[in-house]
C-alpha cells in the first residue's frame, strides 16, 4: 500500500501552537473514538511528544471525565489557557459547563464553538493536538475539513455493518474535502474470554475490508477489554494507568507509527 505522506500544511487556518492536528473520527457514537483519542494522546506523550487534546464534542463532551478533570480553564489576553492533565495540554467545552447542564445550541453556535477552540485557545509547543470529534457528518466535520487545517484523520469503527455504513459515508465525505485519512482502526474487534476463546461479538473483518475498499490504510485491531472501560471510568486512561498492559502496547506501538509519518 501506498505509504502515506503527511500534505504539506497551511493550506486553511492551521491551529497556532502545534505542529500538526490529527482528528479521530467515525461516523456513529459509541465506537471508542474518545477512549482511542485519550489513549493515543497518552501513547504519543509517551513517545515523547508534546501532545494537546481537544475534546470537539459540543453535545456530549468526556474529556473532563476520561481525564477527571473539575477545573476551569483560565484566561489570559483573551485567550483560553488548556487545562494542564498527564502532561497534556487539554481543551472542552465541559470545562466550562457544569457536567448535567445539556448543551442546546444550533449549528452555528457549535461552528463558532470550534473557532473558539482553534483559535482562541493558546496552546503551546506541540507536536501533535489530538481532536476527539463527535459523531456524524454534521457542522464540526465540516468546519474542521473546510476551515482549520488538519493534517490527519484516523478514522475508528467496531466490526458491525451498522457501524461500517456510517464509516464508509464518513470516508466518502472527508475524500471529498480533501482531508487525508491517515487510516482505519478496528475497535472492540474481539472478546478474549477467560477460557482463552475469541469472541467476535460484532461480527469480524469488516473494518479491514472497508479499508481495503476504499483504498486506505488498516491500522489494527483494539479487542474488547473491560480494563479499558474501567481505567476510562476512573479518569485515568489505560495508557495511562498500566503501560505494560497489553491494550497499552498497541496504543504505543501505533502512537510510533503516527509519529514517523510526520517526524
Ligand atoms: N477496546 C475497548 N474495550 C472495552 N471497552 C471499550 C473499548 N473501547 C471503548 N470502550 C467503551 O465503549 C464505550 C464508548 O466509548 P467512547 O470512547 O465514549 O465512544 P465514542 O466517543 O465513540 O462515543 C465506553 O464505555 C468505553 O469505555
Ligand atoms: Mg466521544
């Protein structure tokens, strides 16, 4: 397969203080992208990047809660100071609403939102921001692929069919606004279970064969694993919380992959 080379950036508004910005994506909820955008954040600091996180999901932000994180951002000359969490540079609308308040906005108000958080915030020195979007194909994907600069999607799915339909809408759409898809991972691909037994529980292959498809580079499999679940919940990601877990070795290994494609 083609190797993939990073577009030469500055092309649209490119975020100010980092060097490159990679989104996770996919078009459903529920596929992992903000425990993938967490986990690889920590994975990539710990390839010795310097790493912000912007959690761009207006609706249903869980940086604070993947991060535990209660304070708020403070200001300075009329931009934002991210919220320093593990080392990492961090950015959410949920810093600034209490947890239980819905967020009702309207489509511009969102797009507007995501300015704020791309341009009004001063993040510092990075390598890389990392930007858990929401699901969809709606304002926030727009506005990022049609007015900030990005320079890589990866793009996460679980192997259901239900799930792959919206993937492959989600890689129609951002192909056509020339936005490089750095690849596709397989979250939840399989269940291990304690008789040593691989489970399919979402069907198998599917993530692998939609890249395939559409030409695109398949960046691996994440099983099922309650460890994962469990060090999200206590707001201190699995990278994070055990290195040497096995789910932590494919977040490295994968955080080395991305880093060599642009380093
Ligand atoms: N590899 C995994 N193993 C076990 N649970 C996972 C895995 N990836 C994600 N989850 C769980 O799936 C749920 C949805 O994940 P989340 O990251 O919030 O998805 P999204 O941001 O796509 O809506 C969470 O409860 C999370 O802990
Ligand atoms: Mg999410």
């Amino acid at each position: 397969m083609e190797q993939i080379k990073p577009r030469k950036k500055f092309v649209k508004n490119p975020i100010i203080g980092t060097k490159f910005t990679i989104a996770v994506s996919s078009a459903k909820g529920g596929v992992g992208k903000s425990t993938f955008a967490t986990n690889l954040a920590l994975a990539l600091k710990k390839n010795g990047c310097k790493i912000g996180l912007l959690d761009a999901d207006i609706y249903g932000p869980s940086l604070p809660k993947l991060f535990s994180i209660k304070e708020k951002p403070k200001s300075e000359e009329g931009k934002l100071i991210p919220v320093n969490k593990y080392d990492i540079q961090c950015m959410s609308i949920g810093f600034l609403t209490e947890e239980q308040t819905p967020m009702i906005w309207r489509g511009p108000m969102v797009t507007s939102a995501i300015k704020t958080f791309t341009q009004k915030v001063s993040w510092k020195n990075l390598d890389f921001i990392i930007v858990d979007m929401p699901p969809g194909t709606g304002d926030t994907q727009l506005t990022f692929s049609q007015e900030i600069s990005l320079d890589g999607i990866i793009i996460i799915s679980t192997p259901q069919e239900i799930a792959l339909q919206d993937v492959k809408r989600g890689i129609r759409m951002f192909d056509k606004l020339g936005t490089r898809i750095i690849g596709l991972v397989d979250n939840m691909s399989h269940f291990i279970g304690d008789d040593g037994k691989k489970y399919d529980i979402f069907g198998s292959g599917g993530v692998e064969k939609t890249a395939k498809e559409f030409n695109k580079e398949f960046l691996g499999n994440i099983p099922i694993d309650p460890e994962v679940g469990k060090y999200g919940d206590l707001g201190k990601p699995i990278v994070e919380s055990e290195t040497e877990h096995k789910i932590s070795k494919i977040y490295l290994r994968l955080a080395e992959k991305i880093k060599r494609i642009y380093f």
